[in-house]
C-alpha cells in the first residue's frame, strides 16, 4: 500500500507527470551506455534516477534512504537513526560548528544529525525535487537555522573555500563519476584540520570480476540505483589520498549487525516483510499497473517499481554473497 500511495503522491505533483518519459530516458542511460559514458553524463543519470525514485523510497522506507546495521531487539526506524548519530558523534560534530551534508536527499539524516549535535547543518543535493521536499521536512521539523538547503553539483560545490568545519555524506558519493573529483570539492570546503566522513557503497574483497552472478548482481545494483560504476575500497582510500586527506580510519559497519542490512529487503511471512516477498511484490506490481492503465496513476509508475524491484534483488544477492557493503565507514582530515 505505501508504494500505492507514493504514485497517488506523485500525481499530484505536478512537477514530474512526465513520469513515463523518464523512465524510458533512464533505462536508455543503461541498456545504450557503458559505465563511462554514464560516468560523462552522471548528473543526467542521478537526476533521473531520484525524479523517479524519490517517493516510493519516501513512502516505503521514511526520509533517511539508507541501510544501517542493526540490533535484533531494534526496529528498522530506530537503528537508522542511531547509524546517523553514531556517524554524528564519530565525527565530532557539536554546537557552534558549521557542517555539509554531501547529497543530502530529503532531509531525514540531517534534521536528526542537526537535532542531536545542535551544529548547523547545510545539505546540498542537485535534484530540484529532493532540494523541495527537504525544505518542507525542515519547516515541519522546526529546526530554525540549525537546518539549510542548497541545490549544486558536489562536482562543483557552491561554497567558500575553507568555509566549514566538518563534511560528511551517507551513501552519496557513489554517484559521482570522478571520485578525486568529489573528494577534491569537499577537501576544498573545509578548515584545515576539518573532517569527512563517509559511509560508502563499495564491492567487497569477495567480489571476483569473473563471477557470471556477481557481475550481474553489481551490474543490477548501479542500474536499480543510478549508480556510474561501482568501486573497490582501495580506489576510495586513493581517491581521498590523492585529494589531499589523511584518512584517520576505516572499516566495514556491516558485519557489526546482528541483523543484515539487506534484511528490509527480503519477503518474510510477517507485516512488514510480506510486501516484500515474491506474491507481494507481484501484487504491488500488477495493482500500480492497472492503475496505470486506468489512467489513475501515472504511465511509467509499473515500469519504476519493476526497475527498483530488480535493484533490490540485486542488492540481496550481493549482501548474502558478501560481494557488497553499502555502510564502508570512512573518516579522514583535511592537515593543519
């Protein structure tokens, strides 16, 4: 029902009726673009991709779009919040400080990071979409100036060089098709002796390129994702080292779950798991369908869910086979 309700959202808004356009523009970015020419034409991929994606993500998973580790005794709602305050806290982030959210989606990290520190947050996202619904989740969550927006490229951020204390990005990065390049921008933004830190997607030691399945399921995941290409750990630390920073720690949150992080994921017999299972998921397929057809929702909302149904099964059979991590933790400082 909450993916129903996301289509019914989107009719409403006018700004995205061209829905049945799109999806067939970003599955040509797929089936017609190997990963450089996505690389060239990323910003029209990523736009895309959460034009598309934005309200069944908002409707079916909240306003954090992120996995998080999580305890058996946990809810899904509260382990994503104690991932962003654990980021938070790692960070340093505390009142009086001035901080980026790099790609900041809606919202949802921010407003509970800015809440729990009382450090002024500014997201940046270049989805006009997302940049508007992130305004109307501040407003409603009263957070005053501890809470602003700016639509940009975080190839090119719109900000003064040395103009913040701390940045960090919660699988964003991902998207950017230069990864020296986006490390670059935010090593450019900081202080001298501000921090970054990131939790990334990467494909994991167990990844082998020779691997039919494994390459298909990495393959599905950029595709369900919007992704240019998806990178091993060491090209990151590179990346970073080659745009000035010190990297000060990481390692894989994933395997400090009790609970997978793909888990939401897969169907089970319970409330919340059965929309999820394979009869769910054809259910909820075939229902946004017909009322495709009946003109109620609009033409492309069965074409988008079928291409996030196809990523998320992607996304499972990497996190089971451990040839992915979506939660790689990074935490590095721009020198004094």
């Amino acid at each position: 029902m909450g993916r129903i309700r996301a289509v019914m959202h989107l009719e409403k808004d006018n700004i995205r009726k061209d829905l049945g356009k799109q999806i067939g523009e970003y599955t040509d970015l797929f089936d017609q673009a190997d990963a450089e020419k996505r690389k060239t034409n990323y910003a029209t991929v990523v736009n895309k991709y959460y034009d598309l994606a934005t309200d069944f993500y908002e409707f079916g998973w909240g306003s954090s779009f992120h996995f998080a580790p999580r305890h058996k005794w946990e809810t899904l709602e509260a382990s994503i919040q104690r991932h962003e305050l654990w980021l938070a806290n790692r960070l340093g982030l505390k009142e009086g400080m001035k901080a980026m959210d790099i790609g900041c989606g809606v919202g949802g990290p921010l407003k509970n990071i800015a809440r729990f520190s009382k450090a002024q947050i500014v997201g940046l996202n270049n989805n006009e979409y997302q940049v508007s619904r992130a305004k109307r989740l501040a407003s409603d969550y009263k957070l005053g100036n501890l809470a602003s927006y700016i639509k940009g490229d975080f190839m090119n951020i719109p900000a003064e060089p040395a103009s913040f204390d701390a940045a960090y990005a919660i699988e964003a990065t991902c998207h950017a098709p230069d990864r020296v390049g986006v490390y670059s921008q935010i090593f450019k933004i900081l202080k001298p002796g501000g921090k970054f830190a990131s939790f990334e997607w990467v494909m994991t030691e167990k990844f082998d390129p020779s691997n039919t399945e494994a390459v298909t399921a990495k393959k599905g995941i950029e595709r369900g994702n919007g992704l240019p290409d998806l990178e091993p750990i060491s090209v990151i630390l590179d990346a970073l080292r080659a745009a000035g920073f010190e990297i000060i720690e990481h390692f894989d949150v994933a395997p400090m779950s009790d609970v997978p992080w793909y888990m939401p994921l897969v169907g089970r017999l319970t409330p919340s798991g059965l929309a999820h299972t394979k009869l769910g998921r054809y259910i909820s397929l075939q229902g946004l369908k017909a009322l495709e057809y009946l003109k109620i929702a609009p033409a492309g909302s069965g074409g988008t869910l079928e291409m996030l149904q196809l990523g998320s099964d992607a996304l499972c059979w990497s996190g089971q086979n451990e040839t992915f991590t979506p939660m790689y933790w990074v935490l590095a400082r721009k020198p004094e």
